[in-house]
C-alpha cells in the first residue's frame, strides 16, 4: 500500500460518494426497504444467482464506482457504499481506511509481528490467532468500525534479507510459508454453512493473499517496487514464489488474491491474464475476487508506462481477471474504456458478480446483521483477556534462543536465569523499554503494553534501566557510558537491541546487515563490564549479523524475538527466567554481512550460479557460511528422534487409463530403452499418494519442552533425476510442532504428499516426481524411500 498525492485522493472524493460509516444502521435488504422483495435479497436463492441479479439492475455508471476499494452506494436499491480496504496481519489494524479505533473500540490485541509466529512451527496456533483476530473484527464490523473484507496476510517469500517487509511474512521457506498461509486464512475465514442450508460457503470474513507475485523488493539502490521488472524463472516460480499462493487458495480458500505493483518477466502483475486467469483463477480455482495493490493500475501506467492512455490500462486490468482496485483508477477510467469499445461491459459484470458474491457469502445482504451468526461479537469479544492471553503466548511460541553458553562456575549452560541469584538486573539497550516497536508494521492499537523492562521487573528485586543508546539509529553521542555503569553494578544483564521500522519497513529496505549505528559497541561494552551474566535480546524482522556476539564468551545467551507483539516484554522474561522453555526455529537464513556483496537485491534467481560467482538464496540454494542457519534454535532440554515407521519403497501409478498408453510411452527413453527417470505429476496418480513418516520424540533434558520435528527432503541425485531439474540441496517438506515432557517420548504422524512435496520443477515450471532413492532428513535420521513407477507393458 502507499500514500498517493492529494490529487488522486481528491479526484476519489469526486469520483465516489463517501460509504455510510455504519453499516448496522442503513443494510442492504432492510425489510420494507426498496430491495426487501427483490430477488438478490432472497436468502433461498443461490448466492450466484443473487449477485447476478443486483448487478443486472445496476447502470454502467453505478458499476464502475463498484470497481474501487470506496465503492459507492446504490441508494435506489438501499445497498449502502462499502470501504474494502482493512488490514488485520497479527491483529485488527488501522493501517487501511476501513478499520477506525475509536469510541467503544479503542484498540485491539496486538499479536506478534508474523514473522515471529512463524517461527513458533505451531500451526495450531497460526489457525488460533486467526480465529481471534476475526471475533475482534466482527466486533469492530458490527460497531460501525471496520469492514469485512481483510487484505491480510503478506505471503511473499522472504527471498533477500533486506526486505522491509521481510517482518510481515512467515520465511523463507515455501513449505513454512504454504501451511501459515493456509492457517491463517482458515482461522481468519472461519467457513461455515449458512443456517437454511443454502450456500455451504459462508465467512465469518474474507481474507486476500497478497502480493501476487514474485514481489519481495521495496526500495534498493536506483530500484522500487513501483517500477521494478522482476526476472523470474518459470522454476523459480513454481516451486517457489506461487507456493503459498497456492496453497492460500486450495487449501485456505482465500476469498481474495492481490497482485502486486512489480512486473514479472515485463508485465506488471494486475495486468497478466497468464496468472490472473489462467493461474489463479483457472489452475488454483479461486473462489474470491483479486484485487489491485493500492494504485497498482495507476503504477503501471503512470510510472511503468504500460499503456498508452488510462483507457487501455483500465480495460487491460479488467480483461486479465482483476476483480477489485485498490485506488480510483477504475472509477475514474472503466466507464470511458468500455465506451470506447476496449473492454465489454461482460468484462466489468464478471468482475462485479466476483466482488458481490463474496459480499453475499459475507451474509451483507441478508437483512440486520445483528440477527446474522456473528451479530451478538461486540465491544466485550475484543481484547478479551483469552486473546490477550494467546497474544502472550504467541509471543513466547516465537521465541528463538540462538545462543546459549555453557558457564564456567557450575558448569551448566547460563540460560534460564534463576530469579534468586540475580536479585538486581541491569535492562539496556534501545528497545529495554520498547512499546509501539514491539508491534512492528500493519499495527493497530494495543489493548496495552509489557514491556521487556516491566516483564523482567516482575522476576527480579530490583531493575536498572540505562538505554545507553537513545534511539535504535544510535549514532553520534551516546549515554553509552551510563549502560556500562548499570551493568557493572548489577548481578546480570538484559541488553535489548535490534531494529525498527526506521530500519526496515515498507518502502525501505536495508542496506547493511549489521546493528545500527554504534549498537554493537554498546552491547560489547556492557558484556565487558557487566559483573554477571549477559543476555542479548534482539528485536527485528530481518536477519542480523552479528558475528561478535556469538563469538564473545562474555555474552552468554542471545534471544531472537522478532517484533513480539504488546505482550513481548513478559514473554522476553518468561523465557530468560525459565518461565517458558523457548522451541523456536528460525524461519529465515541469517547470512553474514559480506553475502550482500555477491547477491544483488534484483536478481531474482534462487538458484544458485557458481560461474558468475552468484551463491543463490535461502537454505535451499545457499550452501555457504551463515550466521545462523534456518531450522536453527535451542531448547533447555535436548530432543532424539527415533523413526517408528516409514515406508521403505513406493510405486507411483499413472493417471486415467486413456492417458496410460501415452503416459507408458513416454516413460521409456527410445534411445536407452529403459524407464525414464521421472514421471510429470500431471501423469501421476496423486490422490491419496503419501509417505507416511512417524517420528519418536523423546525429551531426554530434565524440562518439559516442545520441539518442532523438521523432515527435510533431498530428490534423488541429479543424474538419475529429471533434466534440468536443479532440486534444492534439501528442503523441509512437512513439519509438526510436539510437546514432550522431560523424560518422555511422543509420537509425530505426518504424511508427505509425494506430488505436492518429492516431485522437482523442471526449467519450465513442470513438476515431475523423480524415480529412485529419496532421502528424508529428521534431525540426526536420514532415511530412504525407493519411488518406483508403475511399469506398463515394459
Ligand atoms: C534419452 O537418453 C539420452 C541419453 O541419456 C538423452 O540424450 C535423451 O535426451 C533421452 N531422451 C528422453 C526422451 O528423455
Ligand atoms: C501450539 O499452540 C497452541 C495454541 O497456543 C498451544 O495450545 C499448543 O500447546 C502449541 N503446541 C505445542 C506443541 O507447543
């Protein structure tokens, strides 16, 4: 999203009337309303049929000021305008005009930045925080407060460790990314079957996956989303890029998609039937409506001059499959365009029975929303003590112990803290005593804050706070001094550090992967004079280098925190003091500074390209030197797996027997006249094809724990794989999250889908499942699965 000129807002204000603010007050379908006896407000029809009707009695002119996120209202039909743009990332937020706190909703739970719950692994959770953020957000919609359609979550691949927005997603990882997004939505959407049986998909709201595609770049060098072409491989895209997408619509059944401001390969995304039909619509099947990034039409033709005239943009955007746009444009232009002949008015009615219908599925037409499922969520259902309480323990989940040191004096390792022998506890740093830093971007307005200095008070006698740099920058004259005294008086030290969205945020991507300013003398000038031990607490989205703390002994534990939401201080001391026994893992690599060199943040290559010195991205691709790897983080207690049962052998069969023949032939090299090496998933007979995989965890520490059971897949080697298949060294192709008290063992089921997860993009973006020995990798095991094909008439 951006802020646009005053112009194109006040041409809005001239092209829209203004939506009613309350939608309880003035509904559509009112009984006794001008509409109550037409057939789109007939509860009994299906919602299809009903949308088609309202948009059969409206004018061109009334449709196109339909087209825009502030649509307008049809007062003629009593339908009341509507504002689509709300944002909810990690809790209702007000970052888009349709959520205003105020009056009876001063605020809403701040959840931790995604990033950070990402790294929880808990996918119970993600679905969890979901669910609470749309009670609060039904709330807010009952009260007059927000709307229904939700333009959260950011599911792009964090693909370079500059990305600003980097903090919004959930990793690197397409699998980690592909099961959040999933999650999420289906928490957010809440599905049901409406009460007279009619249509059996129902939301509580509609959630939108955003930004379609390949869009991870905001502002680098001469370079900004606005006017960036991404060069994206057609591999890069499938088994990459357009996972979580797919995965947001086939399994979450998102309501929405957004594409992006970018190009992809010289066609800005709102303008690619290729992926807007064909993709989205066609091959994933959605069921929703795609939207616009704000101004994304206007940015492509005022910025990447796409089209000739505003005409030729609107009617490119509407006859690729947007549905919605973010932005005046198409109130202003759609009219013109169809007048004009260079779109059909069949264009824009398809567009609007997308949008209207999921207005319906949303109950928006079925009389007062008062007597509707979710009508009695109000004031009370939001910052309820049960969500803050989740908030709190999100905020613990996502916590990463990336360091802890074994101490000399009782030789065990420094972390936790025991509250009795550190009676007075030095808090330094920037963030000691952060607030509206803990939420990161997209925020709201917290029901309240703890912060780390107020959560460590509550575990010690006595606390000291000495900032000691005044602000994340920390540049020029520093209290640096003040913090050193601090912790040389005290008998152990929190030095809370890290980033803010001065550092890393839309529209600003880093250019260092270093602490800010003189932050890391500060922190080693306290760990040089701090009489006890010395815990690092970090807060950021993206990955820090920091090479000198892991290497000095005297810093003893280091915390990664992400941005951990306004229950974050107490979750930072409930795990320093042994409150919380941290699980963790980071979802993202954490490179070293000098990786910025070899990898500029246009290109967009995964892979990587050892002749021009291009050492690729992310765990998958890069083999390098980390910091810290992804999958990485500690626990007070150690975990061993013990593989309880996984197949030792598979056959794939091939599909539908018209296709066997040609399928069969195509197995067979003619030149070797022996089986090929792969068969393309679109061959294969997917359905019910998995490996089952049941892993022993057993807690063999002396504290109860949870631990997030990796299986990392590695294809058969590339010569008995498909041509140009390029496979990831390794890749995590199914996860789950375990608790396990000390002493004992539990059992991990999972089952990978052998097309969706062992089968390798070619360089043309097909999946084929190689024949042969694939390896699985769970912790310390490895195990192999011989994949064989079904032979006909070999
Ligand atoms: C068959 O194998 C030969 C030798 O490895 C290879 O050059 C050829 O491309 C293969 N043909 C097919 C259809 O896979
Ligand atoms: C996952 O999160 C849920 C919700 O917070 C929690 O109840 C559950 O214990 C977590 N699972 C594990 C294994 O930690």
């Amino acid at each position: 999203m951006r802020s646009r000129p005053l112009l194109l807002l006040l041409l809005l204000v001239a092209a829209t009337a203004a939506p009613t603010a309350s939608p309880s007050s003035a509904f559509a379908c009112a009984p006794g309303g001008p509409a109550a006896s037409l057939p789109f407000c007939r509860q009994s029809l299906p919602l299809r049929a009903r949308a088609r009707d309202l948009v059969s009695r409206l004018t061109r002119a009334e449709k196109v000021r339909l087209l825009v996120n502030n649509a307008a209202g049809v007062p003629r039909l009593g339908v009341a305008g509507y504002e689509w743009w709300s944002e909810a990332l990690h809790g209702v937020s007000d970052t888009g005009p349709g959520v205003r706190f105020g009056g009876a909703f001063p605020g809403a739970t701040a959840f931790p930045q995604v990033i950070g719950t990402a790294a929880s692994l808990n996918a119970t959770l993600w679905e969890l925080v979901g669910r609470a953020v749309s009670d609060e957000a039904r709330a807010m919609y009952n009260g007059g407060r927000a709307g229904l359609t939700f333009w959260s979550p950011n599911v792009n691949i964090f693909r370079d460790p500059r990305w600003g927005r980097g903090q919004e997603t959930p990793g690197e990882d397409p699998a980690v990314s592909a099961r959040y997004a999933a999650a999420y939505v289906r928490g957010l959407q809440q599905p049901y079957a409406a009460p007279n049986g009619g249509h059996r998909n129902r939301l509580k709201l509609a959630a939108c996956c955003k930004h379609f595609t390949a869009y991870d770049l905001d502002k680098w060098g001469g370079t900004d989303r606005f006017h960036f072409n991404a060069v994206v491989a057609a591999q890069d895209l499938e088994d990459t890029f357009n996972v979580p997408f797919r995965a947001c619509v086939e399994d979450g059944r998102a309501a929405s998609v957004m594409c992006s401001y970018n190009q992809v390969n010289g066609v800005p995304t709102c303008a690619d039937a290729a992926f807007l039909r064909g993709t989205i619509r066609g091959r994933w099947g959605l069921d929703g409506y795609i939207v616009s990034d704000c101004d994304s039409v206007d940015v492509f033709f005022r910025d990447q001059h796409y089209t000739r005239t505003p005409e030729d943009a609107a009617a490119a955007t509407l006859r690729a499959g947007l549905d919605l746009d973010c932005g005046p444009f198409l109130a202003l232009y759609a009219g013109s365009a169809v007048a004009a002949g260079k779109v059909a008015d069949a264009d824009v009615d398809a567009a609007l029975l997308n949008t209207v219908t999921v207005q319906m599925r949303l109950g928006m037409f079925d009389g007062d929303p008062a007597a509707g499922p979710f009508g009695r969520l109000g004031p009370a259902d939001v910052c309820t003590r049960e969500h803050q309480d989740l908030a709190l323990d999100a905020a613990r989940q996502g916590v990463v112990l990336l360091k802890n040191r074994r101490g000399a004096r009782h030789n065990r390792d420094v972390l936790p803290l025991r509250p009795a022998a550190h009676r007075v506890v030095a808090v330094v740093g920037p963030h000691a005593d952060a607030t509206v830093a803990m939420i990161g971007n997209y925020a709201g307005k917290p029901c309240r804050y703890t912060t780390p200095l107020q959560g460590v008070a509550a575990y010690a006698a006595r606390v000291a706070h000495q900032a000691g740099c005044t602000d994340v920058a920390c540049r020029g004259n520093q209290p640096i001094a003040a913090a050193v005294e601090a912790a040389r008086q005290a008998d152990a030290t929190v030095v809370v550090a890290g980033l803010d969205q001065r550092v890393e945020a839309e529209g600003l991507d880093r250019t260092t992967l270093l602490l800010p300013g003189r932050q890391a003398e500060l922190i080693s000038a306290v760990a040089k004079a701090s009489k006890g031990p010395v815990i690092l607490v970090l807060m950021s989205g993206g990955p820090i280098d920091i090479a000198f703390a892991q290497n000095d002994p005297r810093i003893d534990g280091i915390l990664w925190v992400g941005y951990p939401g306004q229950a974050g201080g107490q979750a930072i001391a409930d795990v320093i003091f042994g409150h919380h026994n941290p699980g963790a893992k980071l979802p993202v690599t954490w490179y070293h500074q000098d990786y910025l060199q070899k990898v500029p943040m246009t290109n967009m290559a995964m892979r990587a390209n050892p002749a021009r010195g291009y050492p690729g991205r992310t765990y998958r691709f890069y083999t390098g030197p980390t910091i810290y790897p992804f999958g990485h983080g500690l626990s007070y207690t150690q975990f061993t797996h013990t593989l309880a049962h996984a197949p030792t052998q598979l056959t794939v069969r091939l599909s539908g027997s018209g296709h066997s023949a040609a399928s069969a032939a195509s197995l067979l090299n003619a030149t070797l006249a022996r089986p090929v090496r792969a068969v393309r998933v679109a061959h294969a007979r997917c359905e019910g094809l998995t490996v089952p995989v049941h892993v022993d965890v057993s807690n063999v520490g002396d504290r109860d724990g949870a631990h997030a059971v990796l299986v990392y897949h590695a294809a058969p080697s590339p010569s008995h794989a498909a041509p140009g298949a390029d496979a990831p060294a390794r890749q995590l192709v199914a996860f789950e999250k375990v608790h396990v008290p000390a002493g004992g063992v539990a059992r991990v089921e999972m089952r990978i889908g052998v097309c969706d997860r062992l089968s390798v993009a070619d360089r043309n973006g097909v999946r084929r499942v190689p024949v042969g020995e694939h390896r699985l990798m769970i912790g310390e095991l490895t195990h192999s699965v011989s994949l064989g094909v079904e032979q006909l008439g070999v």
